[in-house]
C-alpha cells in the first residue's frame, strides 16, 4: 500500500479483516495525508480548516467513532450582514431565532429550504446520484430556493464547504452533503482531524512505515530510497496530483483553501459558525476551542478563518473582522499561524461520478478523487480498492 491517508487505511482495514497481511507505505512523518494537526505555542492547527462528521455511513463502518471523542458543534449560524447579527437555528430547539430567520427571508423561502432538507433525509443515497445532475446553482433554483435565501445564507455556507463561490460543483454531491449535515452535528477533536486518521491506523492493525518515499511502481513491486518491496498486489492510495507524478494517471482540479489561526480571549457563543457577509474574503469564522479546550492554553480561544483566495497581505484586514465578528479589540486577536493548502479538496463537477475506475494497468487506486471529495469518499474510494484486490487474489 503506498499512501497512509483515509483511502489506503481503510483500504488496509479491510484486507487486513479478510487475513491479507498489508505494509503501508508513507512519505510523510505522519497518517492522514490532508488531515494533519500540528502544535504551534500550545495551540493544536489543522492543515487547512476541516470538521468531522460523525454521520458519514463508511466512517461508523470502520469502527472507530467509539475511540474517537468528537466533540460537536451548535446547530446553528450566525450571519454578519451590514453590521447586523442573525442568529439562525433549529426553530423547534430555539424558537427565539424564528425573528432573525424571517429578517432573513420569507417563510415561504424558508418553507421550500425545510422541504428540500426533509426530503433529502429519507432519500438513500443511491437515489440522490442516480437522479439527473448538474451545477449546484441550477438545483438550488429548481428547489425554490430564492435569491434572499441564496445569497443570504446557503452560498456564504457553501463557499466553506465546497471551496468555491460560483457553484458550479455536482448538485448531486452537494445534496449528499446536505444529508449528511442533516443527520449529524459536525465537531472536532481535542488533538485535531489528524486524530481520526491515527484512530483508523490502530483499529486496522497494519504495519505503518512513515517517512519512506516511493521511488518507482509495478504490479508486484515497490521500490523506495531504502528497499525494494514485492507483493501480490500493490495499491496506490495516493491524491490524485502524487498518483500522476508517480504512474502518469490524471491529476484532479484542485480546489484551494487559505486559513488564519487566531488566538483571542476565550469567546462566549463560539460554538456556532459565524458567516460574514461584509466581507466575502473570508468564508467563515469559528473557535475550535469552544467545543475542545484542550486545542489551546487555558482562557484562550482559538479561531480559523479560512478563505477562497487569501494570502498572507490579507492578514491585517482579516484581523479586523475577527475583531468585529467577535466584539473584540483589535489587539485582542493575535495571528497564531496560517496554512495554505493548494491541493485541499479535488473539485466534484457535474455530472457526479462516485465510483470511477480504480484500475491502472495491473495496479490498484484508492483516493477521495475516484469518489467524493468528503471524508466518506476518501473511506469508500479504499474499501472499493480493497475489495478489487480481493478479487483478484
């Protein structure tokens, strides 16, 4: 197996239940590829801004979810327009936001969204993807939902989820996010989303030899710096741009993320998201030490702001929202660090396609670019490799 993401963790999982004895093969010093925490001056970063959510249905297949200690966060928002805060939520739990959602957008607006959601829950999967495809955009308007709701809040939310502004990204798949958004409550860990890849590494049980770079690839064999490996079979669960450099596959679209790290005082009500229209640089605002201290020093909160299209120029501007958002002094937030991912989630276009092939010659691929650009497609996309080996053995 070379690439000790969630793709070929989950697919090392799999062989290893069915008796295949599996080496993985990672060129980082870590598990996870893309879910990678770190500590900077007791403060614990992710890679990129990323949640957790537990409804993802491969994810409770691995088993983990009962190691993990995920720690939700509020089912609500809190949108920032021309000054003003808007506080929207679950009306039957807080019924005190039915006035905010209604300054929003109209009932009807908010009638038609309700719909889409509840029907959205009882629909299997398979239905959602078999269904005719197209941009998200289109599909928002054919649900009725209107512009004041669009704009207002469902692409700000968007933007966040889907790393881009125009959607033009599969209806389908952004359907199947909404559905698992419905389901389950999005959190975090207290030592990060690093935490669930090193879960699934101890419940699969397979060796893990990290810093080892791939040199060359065949069908029964893996040649590194150090050795020469052969196999029966050999996987490549690597992201899409790391597969073409080594077996001249086809790279994916890259969606791109930038995030400022934040240290405040600790925040009241920082469990909610927080979406700022006066600003589109910013997709959203939230402190992961609302809901797991433990991710910074005590009386400290730690906020991300990540975004579309910031560079490091941004930071000051972006301090000062920070500070309006949060009813702060501007000398109260304090630059922890920035990440910038280049490659943070491959683009899902229309029409959506949740099982390309994972064949190249006699090699086998796993990785979220074969699937959905989701924890979950990253899971499936490496049990589907799993069981193409098992086929073939």
């Amino acid at each position: 197996m070379v690439g000790a993401g969630l793709a070929g963790l989950r697919c090392a999982q799999v062989l290893r239940d069915h008796g295949v004895d599996v080496v993985v093969l990672e060129r980082a010093e870590h598990v996870g590829g893309r879910l990678h925490s770190f500590d900077v001056d007791g403060y614990r970063v992710d890679q990129g801004f990323q949640l957790v959510n537990p409804s993802y249905p491969e994810l409770v297949a691995t088993g983990i979810l009962g190691d993990l200690e995920l720690r939700p966060f509020e089912r609500a928002v809190e949108v920032v327009s021309d000054g003003r805060r808007r506080v929207l939520a679950d009306p039957l739990h807080h019924p005190r936001t039915l006035v905010d959602a209604t300054r929003l957008a109209p009932p009807t607006s908010w009638a038609r969204l309700a719909v889409l959601l509840a029907r959205l829950r009882v629909t299997p999967a398979h239905r959602i993807t078999a269904g005719a495809d197209g941009p998200t955009r289109d599909g928002l308007r054919r649900a009725g939902i209107d512009a004041r709701l669009a704009e207002g809040l469902v692409r700000p939310f968007l933007r966040g989820v889907l790393l881009e502004d125009a959607l033009d990204t599969s209806w389908a798949f952004t359907q199947l996010l909404a559905k698992s958004f419905e389901r389950g409550r999005p959190g975090t860990h207290p030592e990060g989303v690093e935490a669930v890849a090193r879960a699934l590494a101890a419940r699969s049980g397979v060796a893990v030899r990290l810093g080892t770079r791939v040199t060359a690839i065949s069908a029964h064999a893996v040649a590194t710096d150090d050795a020469t490996l052969t196999a029966r079979a050999v996987v490549v669960a690597t992201d899409a741009h790391d597969a073409a450099a080594l077996l001249g596959t086809a790279d994916a679209r890259w969606r791109r993320q930038f995030t400022w790290w934040w240290s405040t005082p600790r925040l009241v009500d920082g469990a909610r998201l927080r979406l700022d229209l006066d600003d589109p640089l910013t997709t959203s605002a939230l402190d992961l030490a609302s809901v797991a201290p433990e991710r910074a020093p005590r009386g400290r909160s730690l906020v991300a702001t990540p975004s579309l299209s910031g560079t490091p120029s941004d930071t000051e501007r972006v301090r000062g929202r920070v500070a309006r958002l949060y009813d702060l002094a501007t000398g109260d937030v304090e630059l922890v660090t920035v990440t910038e991912v280049e490659r943070a989630l491959p683009a899902v276009d229309p029409p959506l396609r949740t099982a390309r092939s994972n064949r190249h010659d006699d090699l086998v691929l796993a990785g979220d670019h074969l699937s959905t650009s989701s924890i979950q497609g990253a899971l499936v996309s490496g049990r589907r490799a799993a069981a193409t080996v098992l086929a073939g053995l």
